[in-house]
C-alpha cells in the first residue's frame, strides 16, 4: 500500500472514530482496503463509543416445530426458548407460539422469519399484519429474524412491524457476501427507523457460502458493518453458526453481541468446557465485559433469576 492510499485511509479511519459521517469518497477509502488492522480498530473504537467494554450473549434452547418441547424447567441459565422452522399454516404458527410459551414460563420466546411469515400470508399486507398481531399476542416477544436480502418494500416492512408491536431480535443479510453484501449494508443504512424494530445487524451469511468464506472475509465484514451502518446500535456473530473462536475475535472487529450460545453441551466436557463457561472466558480474554442477557435483549442474572434492563 502506497504512503499517499495508507494517509488517505488513515484520515478516514481517524474522522470515523471521532463520530465523522463517512462521505462516499470516505466509504470507496474503507471497502477499498486491503488493511484488516486499521479496519478493526477504527470498528472497535466505535463500538466501544456505543457500548464501552460491555459485551451482550444469549444462551439458546431451540425448539424446532414439530417436535416435543422440553419437559420440566428449562436450565436456569436459559435467556431464550427460541421456535425453529418454517410454519405451514397461520394456526400452526400461533399454536407453536402458545405452546412454547406455556413451556417457557418466564423465558422469553422468539422465533420465525419475516420472509417466510410473508410466504406464509401470500404477501398479502393486511393477512400478514394480522398474523403478527396474533403471533404477539400468543406470546411471541420478538421475531426471530428479518432478511435485508430479497426485501421488496422496507419501508412497508419495517412500518408493518412497528404497527404489530413485534420488533425483530436481528436482520441478517441473508446469504449475501463481499460486495453484494457490502451494498446491501449501504441500502440499510440509508433505511429510516430500522434500529427502532430490528435489535442487531448479522452481517455474516446465514447459510455456509460457496466457495467458504475466510476468517479474513468475515471479519472484514463485521468490521464494515459496524463503520457504514450507523443506525441500528449492534451487531451481532452467531455462535452456533460460526463457533466461539471466530465469535470471539469479532468482538474486536465491531461486534458486540454473541447470539445462540447453547444452553448445553456434551456431558462428558464437564462444566468448566460447557459453552456458558466458554462464553465468559472468551469475552474476557478478548478484554471486555460479559452480560448475559435474555431474548427480549434485558440483562439477566442467571444466578438469581432477577433482570435489569441492558440499556438497548
């Protein structure tokens, strides 16, 4: 990298950081470098801006449709009983919500994807808001997902949600990669209210790209979400998906949240390797705070049982 490109980049990381909008010529500056290093820290410097050196994660029961639902309690470190799958029907969506819900108790219980609520409802408007309502008030305390990736109308989406009283616990870019994802992340930042009725931004694919992806990709990824998408206040790795190493290096890279960390793991580990324990550690090996939080994004103490709003 030249001395003129590597000041120029240097000068845009530097506005960045101190709360600067970046300017087109600035963005061209930032996704046009190859500088990994200079990427992540101007990323972390602005997450820790929004969120100091706190670091929320959610630890996940899945209950996929049609099969049984957990008997007894759930673990008391459980924030989220989180429904997968994809509904047949508008009653078997509500049915699962209630049934989950009456399984959970205080846990809080998410589930389904707007794409496929929509599917669901014919993309009829006026079907697909009542469906919502009805999720809700089965229960439902956020929907699991909405994609960025295919999404027609967001305006008319992200207002049909703020209209049902449901918020979206991420929105995801779908399987979109390198610039196909890059301008996806552009087109939401540009997108009025969003933060407002989507808690994260997942900017890592959902579904394993081909060819792979490179932990130089992902994190480069991460890292651009959190300079260029400044209105919706997280981002979030998937621990399942991507594993705690990754998940724990993106928390230097703009990341601040870690979603679907299991409630179990194998028994033959012992607790001291159990994903709870591993979580902690990561965090605090990448030097910030641990937060456990529950599916409504409130801080919770999995000691106790108490909450405490984690000031989203």
């Amino acid at each position: 990298m030249s001395e003129d490109v590597t000041a120029a980049l240097e000068q845009v990381v530097e506005n960045v950081t101190n709360g600067v909008s970046p300017s087109e010529a600035d963005v061209a500056q930032l996704v046009g470098s190859p500088d990994l290093i200079a990427l992540g820290m101007a990323a972390d410097v602005v997450r820790r801006r929004r969120h100091g050196d706190r670091v929320t994660f959610v630890q996940i029961v899945e209950a996929p449709l049609g099969a049984a639902l957990p008997e007894g309690p759930l673990p008391a470190q459980t924030g989220e009983l989180r429904v997968t799958g994809r509904p047949e029907s508008d009653a078997v969506a509500v049915g699962a919500i209630r049934a989950a819900v009456a399984c959970a108790g205080v846990v809080p219980v998410t589930g389904f994807s707007f794409a496929d609520l929509d599917d669901l409802s014919g993309h009829n408007v006026g079907r697909l808001a009542k469906l919502l309502s009805a999720l809700r008030e089965a229960g439902l305390a956020q929907l699991g997902e909405v994609s960025a990736e295919g999404l027609q109308d967001p305006d008319a989406a992200l207002a049909l949600l703020r209209d049902s009283g449901l918020v979206a616990a991420r929105l995801t870019l779908g399987a979109a990669t390198g610039t196909v994802g890059l301008s996806l992340m552009r087109q939401v930042a540009s997108w009025h209210g969003v933060g407002e009725v989507c808690r994260c931004l997942a900017p890592l694919p959902r579904v394993a790209p081909s060819p792979p992806s490179t932990g130089y990709a992902d994190l480069r990824q991460v890292a651009l979400a959190r300079l260029l998408v400044d209105n919706i206040d997280s981002i979030q790795v998937d621990w399942a998906l991507y594993g705690p190493k990754l998940a724990q290096v993106a928390l230097t890279f703009g990341a601040d949240d870690v979603d679907a960390v299991p409630v179990a793991g194998a028994k033959e580990q012992g607790w001291r390797r159990s994903p709870g324990e591993v979580i902690l550690r990561n965090i605090a090996g990448a030097g910030f705070t641990a937060v456990p939080r529950n599916g409504r994004f409130e801080a919770v103490d999995v000691g106790t049982g108490s909450e405490r709003h984690a000031g989203r």
